[in-house]
C-alpha cells in the first residue's frame, strides 16, 4: 500500500493534495484542525501549533500502519499561516510565536518522528515540505513568514544531507507552490496597503485569473513525488516544472 500523511488537508493545497492521492488510490491520512466531508481519507484533529498534541497524534498514527504492508510513504509538510502582516515591531509576541511554532517548529518535529518511525521500512521514503518564494525574497510586513519558509529551505536541504550517508535514507525535497487561490490569499488581499505594501500586486493577480487553483498544484506535487522528478535537497519552484 502507499501512503501519504498530509498536515493542512483540510483546505487549500492541502484539501487539494488528499483527493489527489485519494484518487490514486494511496492510503490518506490528514492531520488538520478541520474535519472535513471526505470519507474515504483517515482525518485526525489536531492543532498543529501545538508541539505535544502533534508529537503524541503522530506517534499514534505509526501505530496505525504496524500491520500494513508498506509500498511507499510520503509525508507532505503543507500547515501553514501567515500570521499577522504588519512591520515587525507591531506583530504581538504570541502571534510571532504560534507562527514559528506552526511553519517551522512543527514540521522538524514530524520530520524527525517521520524518520525515526520509518527507519525499518526500505519503501520509498520521501519528505516533502511545502515552503514559498518568501524564503528568498523578503516582503515587507511578512517578516515571520518569510523566516519561517527560509527555515523549511535550510531544514530540507539538511535532512537530505543528513539521510544521504545512510543506506536506507530518506528523501526530502522543499516545493514553491507558486501563488495560489486559498484563504491565504483572500487574508493578503484584505490586508491595509500601509501594512503590507505588495498588496496591489496580489490583488491584480487575483483580478487577472493569474492564481494557480489547488488542484493544480496538487497535482503537480502528485507527479513531482512519483516520477521522482527531484533529487534529495533539492529546492522546486512549481512554476518551473515542464512535463
């Protein structure tokens, strides 16, 4: 059997990425705070932003596949927030804390889980943390994010330097999914322009049909992790993937 673990499945890229493994027949299993209306998926409530909630939901998940015979297993790194966009010194110590917490602490966390809980396995063994152009290029007002993503960059390419030196290693590899239709795209569009000063841009893409829907990049990511279109570290921007 195939599995993918999904963090963010209830929305978005994430709602987007568990009906696209769903319909390729791979076993999903969907950590999110929001349980949605597909059955066919295992959902498991949590808050991400929660360190031992995530560490304890996760160990329990591995319980789950004991007695499964595993074919492949990807865990998709995709929860995210952008937390409040304003210059630094006006965003509130707790925001500042539950975004890292959530974009950045939560992933090394099931990212270590997801290794140590797979060492037994010589499946396929692939990691892939959803990061952003804001790793690279500083916004103004997105201070937190943007450290956060460059973070996921730097985590990526260390795990993959790390599981290179062993002999059943697993893969990890780090995904620009380019802009795309969610919620997170409707917060920047409501944002005050003397908070984040690119808002007019996000707005014309948005007033210009240029924003990738969900399903595409879900399926995009889908082909990417199955053709084994990237080696391990490597740093993707969807954008440029050509079939």
């Amino acid at each position: 059997m195939n599995i993918a673990i999904i963090t963010g499945g209830s929305k978005g890229i994430g709602l987007g990425l568990v009906k696209k493994y769903i319909s390729e027949n791979y076993k999903v299993y969907s950590l999110s705070r929001s349980i949605v209306e597909i059955e066919e998926a295992t959902q498991i409530s949590i808050d991400l932003s929660d360190v031992k909630a995530s560490h304890h939901a996760f160990k329990m998940l591995f319980d789950q596949l004991k007695d499964i015979d595993i074919n492949s297993i990807t865990l998709i790194n995709n929860a995210g927030r952008l937390g409040t966009i304003s210059n630094l010194e006006n965003i509130d110590t707790i925001d500042i804390a539950k975004t890292i917490q959530l974009n950045t602490t939560t992933p090394l966390v099931l990212n270590s889980l997801f290794i140590q809980l797979t060492q037994d396995l010589t499946c396929k063994k692939q990691i892939i943390n959803i990061s952003s152009g804001a790793a690279t290029k500083p916004y103004e007002g997105w201070s937190i994010y943007c450290t956060s993503k460059a973070a996921i960059d730097m985590m990526t390419r260390a795990i993959a330097t790390e599981q290179s030196e062993l002999e059943n290693g697993v893969k990890c590899i780090s995904l620009y999914p380019g802009v795309v239709d969610t919620n997170m795209q409707t917060q920047i569009r409501s944002t005050d322009k003397a908070d984040f000063k690119n808002l007019q841009r996000f707005i014309d893409l948005k007033e210009n049909n240029e924003l990738y829907t969900p399903e595409y990049v879900a399926n995009t990511i889908y082909t990417i992790d199955t053709t084994n279109y990237l080696t391990s570290g490597a740093i993707f921007d969807i954008r440029n993937y050509q079939n």
